[in-house]
C-alpha cells in the first residue's frame, strides 16, 4: 500500500502482485478511501509509470511500454484511460516510418549513427511544415550524456542530461522542455525535472527521488523488478 498526498488530501494506492512477484494491477483511490479506477493492462514489456493528483482532484497516471519485435518497434501509452499506440517500422537504409494509429499521423525519419550509436534523428510529420532534430552526445564509454529536440530545426524544445558514477550507474537525470506539446503538456511538472537515483550494493536501484525546478522534492520512483519503475509524485499544484 503507497500513498499519495496533495495538499490536505492523502490517496491511497494499491499494487497487486501474481505467484511469481510480477506486478499485475494498479488500484488507485480517492481521498475518502473508493476506489477510482484501476490498471491492469500490463503487458510484458519494460515499462515506466507516473501517477500523479490531478488538479480538479482524484488520481491519474501516465503508462509507456514498448517492444520490439525484429524491425518493428511499439510504444503503448495510457494517459488515464486514454490509449494510444505507436508503431515504428526500421529499414536497412537508416531511416523509419511511426504511425500513430490513434491519431492517424505518420511521421518519415532518418537516423545518423556513429557506428552502433545514433548522433541524430531527423523527423518530418507527412502531409505537414512540422520537422524534428534529436542529437545526442556520449562519453568516452558510449554511456549517453544528452538528448536534446530541435524543432523545425531552431527551436530547442527539450533537453535530457544525464550524470553517471565510476561505475556506469545513473545518478542524475535532468529534464528541460521549453515547449509544451500536446503529448507533454499533461505530465506533472513538465517544463523541468530532476531525478537522483541511489543503488544497493549490488547495483539495483533502491529509489529515484524527483524534485522539481526549484529543488521541491514532489515526487519518488521505484523499480518493479524486472518490470519497469513506478513513479508517485505528490503534487501537480506550483
């Protein structure tokens, strides 16, 4: 049992396990102990899940997974109830096509390796002006250091930066957006995070703690073994 507090409001939530210790459903509650909703459409595949106290009260989550099966890559993700499915096919010739079978939009890129790691990612939506860069920078172990969007090839509207230990661990990871799109604008705190991971001594995550662009610690994270990491942030208010 795990809860949740937003302001005065506390919010209970529920995981539920099978024989084997994989997670199987979500049940989240609202503040005067019934039951909201609850999320069971685990699929296998690696995932990372946020819920989070909605504004207008109650909670919600946002889910993403995604696998990969030979050249074809899809990413599921639920923002409350809401699911959306995302399909990526790969060519030889270093370019792919997603299709959003939800939204129907199809977007065309090119990616540019250095040997096995990508340097940048070109994405143009069909049928539209709207383009993407995403560049990425490594250290001398290949470890990623940064992933940052351009759009239309001007605008920064993201960044990612990652800090690691002698060992390879990561420690930090720093979010930036400075453009709210419609597949960001609903995350809690979205213009910019930063999460401090810490290990045992064998090297599996204990917990992430995230805090927001003043240093608020506003939410924790931790990982379902084998499964993914769940992060509880307490609130959405500023």
């Amino acid at each position: 049992m795990l809860w949740i507090q937003k302001g005065n409001a506390v919010y209970q939530v529920d995981l539920a396990y099978d024989e084997e210790d994989s997670l199987t459903s979500v049940t989240v509650y609202e503040e005067d102990g019934t039951k909201q909703k609850v999320f069971d459409s685990f699929d296998g595949s690696e995932f990372e899940m946020i819920i989070y106290p909605k504004k207008s009260g109650g909670l919600t989550w946002r889910y993403e997974s995604s696998s990969v099966d030979g050249n074809e890559e899809t990413e599921t993700v639920y923002k409350g109830v809401e699911k959306t499915v995302i399909e990526t096919t790969y060519s030889d010739d270093n370019t792919f096509v997603t299709k959003n079978r939800s939204s129907g939009s199809i977007i065309d890129g090119t990616v540019v390796y250095d040997g096995d790691l990508p340097l940048t990612i070109e994405r143009v939506v069909r049928g539209s002006d709207a383009s993407s860069t995403e560049t990425f920078t490594y250290d001398e172990n290949g470890s990623l250091l940064s992933d940052v969007i351009s759009q239309n090839g001007l605008v920064e509207i993201s960044s990612v930066v990652y800090q690691y230990d002698s060992a390879g661990l990561l420690l930090r990871k720093t979010v930036t957006r400075k453009v709210l799109s419609e597949e960001t604008q609903d995350i809690p705190y979205a213009e910019g995070i930063q999460i401090d991971y810490s290990y045992s001594s064998t090297g599996s995550l204990l917990k992430a703690v995230v805090r927001d662009s003043k240093g608020n610690i506003i939410g924790e994270g931790y990982e379902i073994k084998g499964q993914g990491t769940l992060y509880l942030y307490r609130s959405t208010d500023e």
